[in-house]
C-alpha cells in the first residue's frame, strides 16, 4: 500500500468517525453528563465525612482568636490584630471547603452543561425535523389539490389508495339479505388512517356499539379542542386503542386553525366501506381517517 492510498483510507475513516460522533453526539453527551452527575454525587458524599473535622478545626481557630482578644488587653492585642486574625481564620476556613467541596461541585456544573448541550443539540434537530416534515406535508396537499383539479376527486383518490382492481362478491344485512357489492381490491390506507377492527380491544361485535363508540370519542375529542385549543393525532389514537405513529406525535388540530373541528370521516359518501358499516351489512371494520391540520408546534 502506497502513502497517497493510506491517507485515503485514513481521511475516509476519520470523516466516517467524526460523522458517527455527530450523529450520536446527544446520546453521547447526555451519557457523560449523568456519570458525570453520578460521580459528583459520589465525591460530594465523601466530602461530607471530612466536612465534619473541617468544621470544628474552624470552630477551634475562631475560639483561639476570640480567646486572645479576652486574655490580653488592647496594647497587647489590639482591635486592628483581632480583626486580621478573624479574617484570617475564616478564610482559611473557606478555602478548606473550598477544596473539599471543589470537585464535586465542578464536577456537577460540567455534567448540567453538557445535558443541558444534549437537549439543545436534539431541540434544533426536532425543530429542523418538523419543519422539513411541515414542507413535505404542505407539498403533498399541494399536490393532491393540483391533481384531483386536472383529474378529478375520484380519480386521485383511486390512486392515492391504490384501489386498483374491482372484486364482486356477496355481502349481508343484518336482516340477513344477501345483496351484490363491489370491493376495490389493493387498497392503501393514507399516512394518518387507521383500520378500526377486532385490533382494538375497543371494538365490538355489534355494529351500533362501535359506531357509537366512534362518535362519542369523535364529539369528545372536539370538546377537547375547543376547551384546550389543541388535540394531537396521537391522542385519539390512544383513546380507540390503536398504535400511535410517530406522525401522531407532531401532527393534530389547532382551534382556529384548518377545518376547527375533528372528523374521523366515519361517514364519508365516497367510502364504500364504512357506508355499508353504516347499512348494518356484513363488515368487520371502520375506515377512519382523519382531518388533522398538519404539524401543530408553530400553531400553539
């Protein structure tokens, strides 16, 4: 191996490690300054079990000092010796603590700086996060208002759920009536929607239960937004019992803001689905997707 190809090799490790590093630096700084904060603990502890002879070694040069003051008179001792012999012994004191006490508590500081330099490397990181998460949420709107104009709604929303193919098959009433339905097979649920079903231990076998069910957590959630100005996704996800998302964390409602209200879209006229759930025909699940304004941290 020549030298122009070990410098290569070295340059491309050390720009790999330092890229590592930084993208660890939080984890790696906020880990520092707990053992750090531990350590301190530690030496603060051990301090204190030497503080207690520090202390009356200082009782013991104050009492000496005062003593003097008592035993000989002015001429001898005056005010001017009293008062530089009092300073005297309260700054050795000090300084005694000082160097007991030092490390650990510098020690502390060090390890509050660099915790406090782990959250602010991961709130700029969050923050650059939810802005770019922000630009390709408002992009894609964008792009599916500019779609469903040149194509129509019906056409974009087959292909932003995929609904590729058409299978006939037989579905009942609770009645019992057997009845044709068509089914749009390859069906994607958009980034916010969920499947309300037998995952969740909120669902029952009786359709009017969960409907009910449904709209009661639906009318809940908008007295939430009215009453507390803001609901994330993630919180209605927790009330039917479903997986949050991490989407579900940043993304939500704001009152004032979007449609001002919360819409699980349980009786959209363009879902087959939940039309027929709604009929009391033989389905086993809700489609429900949600309205959220987008990222709501810059609408707080």
């Amino acid at each position: 191996m020549n030298v122009s190809n070990f410098k290569s090799i070295m340059t491309n490790v050390i720009g790999r490690s330092g890229l590592i590093l930084k993208k660890y630096a939080p984890e790696i700084l906020l880990g520092a300054g707990i053992v750090g904060g531990v350590t301190a603990t530690v030496l603060a502890c051990k301090a204190s079990t030497k503080a207690g002879l520090l202390a009356r070694q200082s009782k013991e040069i104050l009492a000496t000092v005062y003593e003097a003051k008592l035993k000989y008179p002015p001429t001898t001792y005056s005010e001017n010796d009293f008062r530089q012999d009092l300073a005297l012994a309260y700054t050795q004191s000090a300084v005694g603590f000082v160097k007991l006490y030092g490390p650990s508590v510098t020690l502390g500081i060090m390890s509050i700086g660099l915790i406090l330099a782990s959250h602010g490397m991961m709130s700029k990181r969050n923050a650059a996060l939810m802005a770019a998460y922000k630009l390709v949420d408002e992009s894609f709107s964008k792009y599916r208002k500019r779609v469903a104009e040149e194509i129509g709604v019906e056409k974009e929303k087959q292909f932003r759920y995929n609904l590729v193919a058409e299978n006939d098959s037989e579905k009942v009433d609770e009645a019992g009536k057997e009845s044709k339905k068509t089914e749009l097979e390859g069906f994607e649920l958009s980034e916010y929607g969920r499947w309300f079903d037998e995952s969740s231990p909120q669902f029952k076998k009786d359709n009017s239960m969960n409907l009910f069910f449904l709209q009661a957590q639906q009318t809940f959630a908008n007295h939430l937004l009215q009453a507390r100005g803001h609901v994330f996704l993630n919180e209605i996800y927790d009330a039917l019992s479903l997986p949050r998302s991490r989407a579900g964390a940043i993304v939500g409602w704001v009152k004032n803001h979007g449609d001002n209200y919360v819409d699980f879209n349980m009786y959209s006229p363009s879902n087959d689905n939940n039309r027929d759930y709604v009929n009391g025909y033989n389905v086993r699940r809700v489609l429900l997707d949600f309205n959220v304004d987008g990222v709501i941290y810059d609408m707080i």
